[in-house]
C-alpha cells in the first residue's frame, strides 16, 4: 500500500465532509504515514502467518451445450473427500457463491473471477458426510433478482417450457435436478431464492431456520437474513441433507439475553415416521397472499395461482387437516422492510467492507481483494438492478447515515412476533411460494422492466427470512400445466414438521404437475461430471 499524499488528503477530508486548510493537510500526509507503516509491520506479521492453501482439486470444465441444455450448471466437477457418511452416493450441485475451494466462483456474474482457497463450511460438512459435489451452478448475477434473467453467464431454462424463465436468485440449484443422476442441490435464500426458482422448476426448495444450516464462508448481503439450503424433488433426500450437514444440538437464539440449547429431531427419522394421515394438523391459510390479479401490474397467472394454491390446501382436508383462513398483514410489508435493510448492507458487503461474511467466521481476504480488482476491471457488466442497488445504498449512507437499515431491522422483531402469534393458533401457515407461474423471458425487455420483473413474484417470501421461520415450497399445484409452490411455514427450530408434511403429500397425494419435463422435448445428459476431473478431490 502506497502511503497518502497531500492530494490524496485533501479529497478524502472534503468527499467524508470535513475539509482540512492546506497546513492541516501536510499535517495528515506525517499522521498517515504512520498509520501505514502500522499496516506495513502488520502485513509483514501476515505474511509470516502464512495462508490457506487450496486443496489440489481439479476445477472441472465448462459444459458442453448437449450436457447442459437447460443452462443449469456453470461447471462440471468431481469433488469427493470421503466414502462414508450419510451422503455416501449422493450427487450434489452447489450454487455458484458457495465457496468449493480450488473451483472458480464467479457468484453468476461475468465481473467477478475468484478462486477459493477454503470450503465454505457447508461444502465441508457434505463432503465430510460422503458427498460427491459433481456441478456448479448458474445463478442470478450476485443473488439479488428472482426473475432468473440477470445471469452474466446464460439464462437458465425453464424445464417445463424453455421460453419461460425459471426464478432465481438460485436458479440453476432448482433447475439442474432434473437432471439425470442429480440427488440434491445446495443454494442460498436471503429473500426467497431457494423457494422462488423451486416453485417456477417443480421441485422442493427450502429455507431452513435462521442459522440451522451453516452459512459460515459464504458470500453474504446481510447474515441477519442470509440462509443456505437444500434443493430437492424427494422429500426424504431433503431431509438427507439436513441431517448431514445441522448440528445435532442447536442453540436458538431468538432472545438473545437467554440463548436456548437443545438437541434437534433427526430429520431422517421425522420423514420414516410420516404417515399417511394428518389428522389433528391445524393449518392456516394466509389469505393476504392470495393475491386477486386485479391491481395494476399484476402479472398474468396471478388470479389463477391463488386459486390453484387454494385448491391445494384444501385438499388436504381429505388426509385429516384442519383448515381455516387467517390473515397476517405484516406479509405484504415483509418485501419492503427486507428491501429497505438490503440496501446498505448489500452495498457496504459488495464494496469489501468486511460485514459480508457471517459475522462468527473468518472474512476471506482472497475473496475482497478478487472482488475489488473485478469491480475496477469489469464493473461495468453489472446487471443494471444490481448497479442500482449499489448507487441507492451509497444514496441512502450518505444522506442517512444508516438510520434506514437500522429501522428496517428493528421492525425484523414485530414482525417475527406476529408470525408468532398466528402459529399459536395453527401449526402450519400456508400460501402460494410465487405469486404467478413461469413468466415468458423477454429478451429484449428494457433496463426497468428486466429489473422489475425480478422482484414481482416475491410478494409472500422476504417475511420469513426478516422472522427466520423456517419455510419449504412444495411442488403441489399447477397452472395450465407450469408448477406453482405451495409453502408452508412453521415455528423455528420444527423444520421436521415441514418435511413430515411433505412427505405425507408426496406419498398420498403427489407432486405436481405430472408428467416430468421429460416430456418437454429437451435431451437428458448422463452423468457428465464422470470426465470432468479425474480421480475427483
């Protein structure tokens, strides 16, 4: 680092708003100069230290066009680092901001090149459990659109008809599984991108508990907020999942004065025990996210979605449910308050200020220096809803210091209070995942329209990552042949009573639609991850 020069000093002092006279600015240029021989005998400290050296992995290829023809996977590979564990077998897709050390990340984007040096803890503990991570993949560019049409790379298809997009932010995660020899897919959901582009691809995605599933390593807008979970079309591969990679005890820390340890359920064993009846289940269904289609904007399929969801629901009487209608306002205010606390946050981690990273972890000094140097090449690639989150949150600091997101998390609170309250009285809530199927892909929308049309399907998630309530789509309604999620949401830390749910419904009533995108007129790959590396890890 070089030291600061006078000009230096006199632009910085004026751009912070505290202007030094031209004698005060020598002044600064000899108090600097000390600070930067600190940082030098620091970096001399650092450099003895050493650093993390990424295991010898063959990073895999990128795929051919009749290997990936829905543009799922980024990258084929073989990681493998044990043959025992409750993944042994198991194919895994990891989205492309999960770090797999030795594999390019390029977070869906065409600016940033990285490479990690370390596993993200997640990726540890799946590979520790026998797991074969075998691709990479496609995402929405830095997670922050929904609408599966920002990607650097190409935009993924949707399995069920090719000129309609498939969600996002993890959208590759979801889609991906249908293919061939695919067991089970990892993304992450800060404001529904597990269960967006689950509900758009038929399959199930879903939000764990806030800090069940470790996000330790992994880039993040706001670790508040930030999950990582499992993608999966079988319940009972879900639930596998879980319970290779959760701690056995977990400390609840909704009250943080009085943290709560306990030892979970194992997941496995709530989905075996599953029947065939839900006799006795209270369900709640929220019916300020059954949206009518008839305000301004709304997108075509809303009306019909609400109605298919309810169908759904109401289907479940049959097995021995209750159901009864019950309003939750905070829902529709759920969007506005998480977009308000992202912002800043999503900005201040973008711009390497070291809050991108779960705040218990060691932050990645690979990673911020890779992230800085490709903004300063290639910035100019940003997807246009991503720029402007950037210059708004710098908007927002400046004119307000932080008081915006600071507000915006406090509300965080209430509104997990209100849920709350309604899962007194039920012990299910649910509604539709998406507010409105598949949307066909517009190549040549405009930079507002593309911007927009990622966030109009959100309606009913961002609340539940705001509360931390887990939530899973399943695959349990359709419109005119192109799935819609239904999702459930139940109290924290009971994510065994989602999949328990589930896989009653797979088992008595199925998933939907049928029959599977096979019949969409698109070739099945076979195993390509095979010639990807060699002997894998």
């Amino acid at each position: 680092m070089r030291p600061m020069t006078k000009q230096d000093v006199t632009e910085l002092s004026a751009a912070l708003h505290f202007p030094v006279s031209d004698d005060e600015a020598e002044a600064y240029v000899e108090l600097t100069a000390s600070m930067a021989e600190t940082i030098a005998r620091f970096e001399d400290v650092a450099e003895r230290a050493g650093r993390p050296s990424a295991p010898d992995r063959d990073p895999g290829r990128v795929p051919t066009k009749d290997e990936d023809p829905l543009h799922a996977v980024l990258r084929w590979v073989d990681v493998r680092e044990s043959d025992e564990g409750l993944l042994a077998g198991v194919t895994m897709l990891v989205k492309d901001n999960i770090p797999v050390a030795g594999v390019p990340m390029t977070m869906g984007s065409s600016v940033l090149e990285t490479t990690p040096v370390e596993d993200s803890e997640l990726v540890a503990r799946a590979l520790a459990q026998g797991g074969r991570i075998v691709g990479i993949t496609n995402m929405e560019a830095f997670a922050f659109s929904g609408g599966g049409e920002t990607s650097g790379h190409a935009r993924t298809l949707n399995a069920f008809d090719r000129s309609r997009c498939a969600s996002g932010s993890s959208t590759g995660s979801a889609v991906g599984l249908w293919y061939d020899g695919i067991d089970l897919a990892w993304g992450t959901d800060t404001g529904g991108s597990c269960r967006i582009p689950a509900s758009w691809s038929g399959v199930l995605g879903l939000k764990p508990t806030h800090g069940l599933v470790p996000v330790t390593g992994i880039p993040s807008s706001d670790w508040r907020f930030d999950h990582a979970g499992p993608l999966a079309r079988r319940t009972e591969m879900m639930a596998l999942g879980m319970e290779a990679v959760v701690d056995r005890v977990v400390v609840d820390h909704t009250v943080p004065s009085a943290p709560q340890a306990f030892e979970r359920v194992s997941y496995v064993d709530a989905v075996a025990a599953a029947g065939e009846s839900l006799a006795g289940l209270r369900i709640g269904l929220v019916v300020d996210g059954l949206l009518r289609g008839d305000q301004p904007g709304d997108p075509e399929g809303t009306a019909e979605t609400s109605a298919a969801v309810r169908a759904s629901v109401e289907r479940l009487r049959s097995l021995g449910a209750t159901v009864e209608e019950v309003s939750l306002p905070v829902l529709g205010e759920g969007g506005d308050v998480m977009f308000a606390a992202m912002l800043e946050s999503a900005t201040a981690a973008t711009l390497g200020w070291p809050t991108g990273y779960h705040w218990w972890s060691e932050s990645s000094p690979e990673l911020a220096l890779d992230m800085a140097r490709s903004l300063q090449a290639r910035g100019d690639r940003l997807p246009p809803n991503f720029k402007a989150v950037l210059m708004m949150g710098t908007h927002l600091n400046r004119t307000l210091g932080g008081s915006i997101g600071a507000r915006a998390h406090q509300l965080a609170t209430p509104m997990r209070l209100a849920v709350d309250a309604a899962l007194d009285r039920y012990d299910v809530l649910m509604m539709p995942t998406t507010t409105h199927p598949p949307m066909a892909a517009l190549d040549d929308a405009g930079l507002v329209e593309r911007s927009n049309r990622g966030w109009g399907m959100m309606h009913n998630v961002p609340l539940f990552n705001l509360t931390g309530h887990p939530a899973l789509s399943m695959p349990a309604a359709e419109v005119d042949g192109l799935p819609v999620g239904v999702m459930a949401v139940t109290r924290r830390y009971h994510d065994d009573r989602l999949l328990s749910l589930a896989q009653t419904i797979e088992r008595t009533i199925g998933w939907t639609p049928a029959p599977s995108p096979a019949a969409a007129g698109w070739a099945q790959p076979s195993a390509p991850w095979e010639t990807a590396a060699g002997a894998g890890a």
